[in-house]
C-alpha cells in the first residue's frame, strides 16, 4: 500500500477531517491533502508527528509494516532459547529514508521551477507592460503634437479671419465717414494772444459742398464751459479762431504742494547737476500742462442744422507758452541757510507776483513771498562776480560769472532758511511766478544739503521754468 492510501486510510479510520487531522498535528489542510493524493511526502518531523498520533510505528505508518496484532503466546520448550522480537527490516528503513528524500529533493526542485516559471511569467508581463507604454507613449506624443498643429492652425485662422474683418470694418468706417463727413480736411493750429494771453486756436477747414446760405461754426467744450467762433469762408475755405482763457483748463480744486514730488538728477556741463521735474507727480494741486478738449461743428444750409462732432482740440500749455530761465548764483552758507543771488531775464511788468517754497526731504517748511526788482540794465553786483572755489586737478579754481550788462532782467538776494530741515534730508526750494496774463510758472531755485560740507551747498544753478496748470488754494 502506497504511503498516500495508508494516511488516507489511517485518517478515515480515525474519523477525521482532513482540516482536524491538520490542526491537531499543526500544519494546514492543503498539506495534509497533498499526502493523501500523492503530491507530496510528509517531512520527517511530521511522519514522527503522525505516528505518535495514531498510536503506530513508522513503518506501520508508512506501510512498510504490516498492521500490528497480539499473537497468541507461542508453546515452546522451556529450555529454548529465548528470540528478541525484531523490529523494521533496517533496510526497508533506509529505502523509505531514501525514498523521502528524493521526494524531498524533487519537492524542491518544482517548487525552483516554479518560482523560475513565475519569475519568467512576471518578466514577460513586465516587459510587456513597457513595451505597450512606450507604443502608447509614442502615439500620446504624435497625438499631441498634431493637435498643437491643429491649435496652431486655428489661432492663424482666427487671427487672419479677425484682421480681415477689423480691415472690413476700417474699409466701411473709412466710407462711411467719407460719405457723411462735412469737410475733405480740417486742422488747427495753436498759438499765443499777446493781448489776452489766452490760447488761440485757429481752425482751417475745406467744406465739401457750399452754397449761399451756408453758415459754419466751431464750438470747443471744457465741461461746462463752451467757446464758439462763427467761420469765414473765403475762396472755398472756412476759417475760425477761438480764444481759450488758460484758467480753463485749471482743474476744478485742489490742495497746496503736497509730498508727491519727483527730483530726477542728470550730469550737467562741466560736472553740474541739473535737475528736471516730472509734472505727472504733483497731485491735484499741479496737473500735466495739456488737455484734450472736444471740437464740434454745426453745420447749416438751407435752413438745415448739422451737428457734428469732429475730434479734439490737444493743448499743451508747454508747447505753447515760452519758458522761462532762472538764475541762483551762490553767495554764503551759515547756521543752516544760504544766501544767493536769484536772477531772472524779462520785460518789464511781465511778472506780476512770486514766491518761493521751501522743502526739507517731502516735509514743507514755509513759504515766502517774493518782491522781485527789475532793472533794464542789470549786472551782477561786485560781490556776486566771483563765485565759490571748488578743487580741481590744477588745484583751487572759483566760478566765473558773466560780468557787464545783462538786459532786463528781475532779481532779488534771498536768504534760504533750512534751520528746521531733517538732518540728512535733501533741501528744495521751489520758486513760482505768475506772469501779466495770470499763467503760473514753475521751477527749481536751490537744492542740497547744506550741512554737509561736501555737498551742493555753494554751486550756481540755472533752471527752467515751466507753465503749470493751477487751482485756487
């Protein structure tokens, strides 16, 4: 009997499950049925274990015994000698040993190629993985790329559809504005009225269709306000002018100088600084000395009133009004002030009023109230004909100023008090004027650092003045 049927037969007889026959010798219910179909040999330990179990030997486990049985005590003499019972044949022992262990053996050597076919089975998926996300990978990227074409395709579609139209739409607005349009050209020209000193504005224009009764007239709008002018046609050619006062354009309210102000600072000749300043950052008190006010046309004939309005009239007070050049020759530099000579070139009566403003860093320290003198012929005093020395690399050198007649001119000595400033701050004096026909101007009169020996304290200046957009304050 094959080992496989006596643990099957040992078993049934026993009553057992094969899950209870594993539990109670401790391995698991697969093992014990791999026994019995032949599978598999119990290892040594267990055949121990299952035969202690069952109560038998190993080679009645085993099969290699027959079933034991008590016999009958044999009658034999009393004088035989007495036979030890043997045990299992010994080589039958050894074959069974053998036996176990090439199973033993063979047990292992499937289980190695089992894992091997597994491990093969695992690199096979694997590489087969790889090779599909490559595939899938390649065609992604092919995807990609020829939808990139596709968007690409379509933006230059897109975009050429909307110049075609946006060319369509200047096309018809081009037309359009030449059918319904009342002159085949109109300009302007600006310019100064000596008298007023307001801004006059000179509209030339070429009617398309004229008649008898024909009456054209121009009219610029500032808010509320409005300035109109009735043009004269002549050869063909209607011209108007329009006065604009300058207060015009003043923005309604404002504040005094506030702390938005910007210094730039550039290498002027001979290593002097000059200093410009950005009318964009003055706040609401000071605004860009341009605007753009709206021009209309009303156009009648037979009777007929046509109201058009045909764009702006741009005015920039800087292109317009002259600037204005000051002079600050240094004089001295004590305790805090400076003292100098401010001289300004003009007609007389041309300055009605001016004052100067006086900034520590972006802190406002006092404003003064100038009286200008002029003189028609003026020179620089004795005393101002030579200006401070400074080094240079043939040693000390002082600054040579214009001597003789200068013209007309305004001036007046000023002594700058910076006694008040921040140490450390950098120290601006503005000064500002108001011209005959009531247009502020602007610009710097000093700047530096008076406490610092090494600073600008003692050096000539000369600035523009600029006109300005002012509000009352």
């Amino acid at each position: 009997m094959k080992i496989s049927e006596r643990l099957y037969e040992l078993r049934r007889k026993a009553g057992l499950s094969q899950e209870e026959l594993a539990e109670k010798i401790g391995v698991s219910r697969q093992a014990v049925g791999k026994w019995e179909n032949g599978a598999s040999v119990p290892e040594l330990e267990k055949l121990l274990s299952l035969s202690e179990f069952y109560g038998i030997g190993i080679g009645e486990l085993i099969g290699a015994e027959p079933p034991s049985a008590v016999p009958p005590p044999p009658s034999e003499p009393e004088d035989a000698p007495v036979q030890e019972s043997s045990g299992p044949d010994p080589a039958a022992l050894e074959d069974l040993l053998q036996s176990l262990g090439e199973n033993q053996r063979a047990g292992n050597l499937r289980a190695k190629k089992q894992r091997k076919y597994l491990w093969c089975a695992l690199a096979a998926v694997l590489g087969a993985t790889i090779v599909v996300t490559v595939v899938l990978f390649v065609r992604l990227a092919d995807l990609q790329s020829r939808l990139s074409s596709l968007n690409s395709l379509l933006v230059f579609t897109q975009n050429s559809l909307s110049d075609s139209i946006t060319r369509m739409q200047s096309s018809v607005a081009g037309l359009l504005e030449e059918q319904y349009s009342l002159f085949t050209s109109l300009d302007y020209t600006l310019s100064l009225d000596e008298d007023s000193g307001s801004i006059l504005v000179t509209i030339t224009a070429v009617p398309k269709t004229l008649t008898d009764t024909t009456d054209i007239r121009f009219t610029v709008h500032r808010g509320k306000e409005s300035f109109s002018a009735e043009g004269i046609i002549e050869d063909g050619v209607c011209k108007a002018e329009l006065l604009i006062p300058p207060s015009t354009l003043a923005p309604g309210s404002g504040t005094d100088l506030t702390l938005a102000l910007r210094l730039y600072e550039s290498s002027g000749n001979g290593g002097i600084p000059e200093y410009n300043l950005d009318y964009s950052a003055y706040g609401s008190w000071l605004t860009p000395a341009t605007d753009a006010l709206p021009l209309t046309v009303y156009f009648t004939d037979g009777g007929a009133v046509t109201q058009r309005d045909v764009g702006s009239i741009v005015v920039g007070l800087d292109e317009i009004l002259p600037s204005r050049r000051l002079n600050w020759y240094s004089g001295s530099a004590q305790d805090g002030s400076v003292t100098g000579l401010l001289v300004m070139k003009g007609d007389s009566g041309s300055v009605t009023s001016a004052r100067v403003i006086v900034y520590s860093g972006l802190q406002k320290l006092y404003d003064q109230d100038l009286a200008l003198s002029w003189d028609e012929h003026f020179a620089l005093p004795e005393e101002y004909l030579h200006g401070p020395t400074f080094s240079t690399a043939d040693g000390q050198a002082a600054l040579v100023r214009p001597a003789g007649d200068l013209g007309g001119a305004y001036s007046q000595e000023l002594t700058l008090d910076f006694s008040d400033a921040a140490e450390g701050d950098r120290l601006l004096a503005f000064l500002e004027l108001t011209d005959e026909h009531g247009i502020k101007y602007l610009g710097i009169l000093f700047t530096g650092r008076p406490r610092e020996e090494s600073d600008l304290t003692l050096r000539d200046f000369t600035h523009v003045l600029r006109p300005v957009l002012d509000a009352e304050n």
